[in-house]
C-alpha cells in the first residue's frame, strides 16, 4: 500500500490539527477511539492536539504509548513522564501508563498487553502517532531488534540504547489510520529511503509501514 506524502513548512502543527480532526470526528459519530502516541517530537504533537480538542467530552477516547523506555518510574527518558512535565490537559480521557513502580519488564509487558486487548475488544477507531529515527526505526522497532519480526503484539527487548516495550506491526496493522511526523534535516536520508527505495525491514523498519493501510507522513523534507 502506498504512504500520502504531506510536506509542509509546519509539520508538527499540521499533525496535531490531523490527529485532532480525526479523533473528533469519531467522537462526534459515537465511536470509541484509541490513540496511541510515541515520544521525541511526537510529545509536543500530542500536548498541541490535546490544546486544540480541549473542552470536549473525551470520555470515549483512550489513549497510551505505541512504545515506553522501561526506565524509572517518572525517570527523565519516560516518555510518558516528558507528557506530564509538559502539562498535558487530557482532561477526562482514559489514560494508560505504561510503567508502574516496582513491577518487573516482563510484568509490565503483560500488564500492557492486557489493557490493550481490553480496549482493542471494544473495537475502536485506531490511531497510531510514529515518528522515524534517523536510522529509520519507528516506534521502538529498531534496526536488527527482535521487535522487527516479532509475531507478538508487543515484544520487550534490550536494545543499543535502552530497554524497551514496544508495539510489533501486529498491533500496528490493526489501525484505522497511521500518522507519521518526522521533520528535521537529519531525517532527511530516512524519509527519502523510506518513499524511493525498497529495503529489508531488519535494516530500516519505517519500510514496513508500506504494509500498512491509510498511513499519511507529515515532513518538512522534499521526498
């Protein structure tokens, strides 16, 4: 399947205001949503798209991590504590964190994995918020990682830089619409890979998002 390709000078904005629209406008024909985000500049994605659908009944929205560092609890690197020191007005949505003090990396694996089959048995209208590393990873599917061919809904593993909890493209295929945000010259060399070349998803992970319905990358890079 192909990816929309959106280049505009305001990437982050232009993804807050489509991540708004979508979620308010599920919300407004009765659906229940789930939004799953992911960390770097997706966090100022998400606390801008919180501002713009502040006010609302966000009762039918849930929301979580596609991936966490396993770090400590309210460590710097949390990425959903990097939500918190933003301020983030979730206001009265059903929030999911996925580290919890004192439980092991395998334990907070499974304690993710079932509050996400909870909600996916509720069959939501699924978003998913990535972003693309320089070396082409996305969410916490790194290159050469166990995670990239997992068959598991979520997978923790070790990886160069941290220990991670992440989503598999099990969990990725199952959403309704892919929003991807990556902006920066030195994304520039993944963007253009990712769009004009075909590469093994062991070396460049973002590739697998070619597998994938509705997925729409906002840049700031000419692809």
């Amino acid at each position: 399947m192909s990816i929309s390709c959106v280049t505009t000078k305001t990437p982050q904005k232009n993804t807050s205001e489509k991540v708004a629209t979508l979620i308010t406008n599920n919300l407004d024909h009765g659906n229940k949503v789930l939004f799953l985000t992911s960390g770097g500049s997706n966090i100022d994605v998400t606390y801008n798209m919180f501002n713009i659908i502040k006010g609302r009944d966000l009762s039918r929205l849930s929301l979580s991590l596609i991936d966490e560092r396993f770090v400590e609890f309210g460590d710097k690197s949390e990425n959903w504590q990097q939500l918190l020191n933003k301020n983030t007005q979730f206001g009265n949505t059903e929030t999911y964190r996925i580290i919890s003090p004192n439980l092991t990396r395998l334990d907070t694996r499974k304690q993710y994995i079932k509050w996400l089959e909870s909600k996916l048995g509720q069959s939501p209208f699924i978003i998913c918020l990535l972003g693309i590393g320089t070396d082409g990873h996305i969410a916490g599917i790194k290159p050469n990682s166990v995670a990239v061919k997992s068959n598991q809904l979520v997978i923790d593993y070790t990886g160069p830089d941290f220990e991670r909890i992440t989503a598999t493209k099990n969990l990725l295929k199952l959403s309704n619409e892919i929003i991807v945000q990556s902006s920066g010259a030195d994304k520039k060399n993944a963007i253009q890979s990712l769009i004009k070349q075909t590469i093994d998803t062991n070396i460049q992970p973002d590739q697998m998002l070619k597998d994938f319905k509705n997925v729409t990358l906002y840049t700031d890079q000419e692809v």
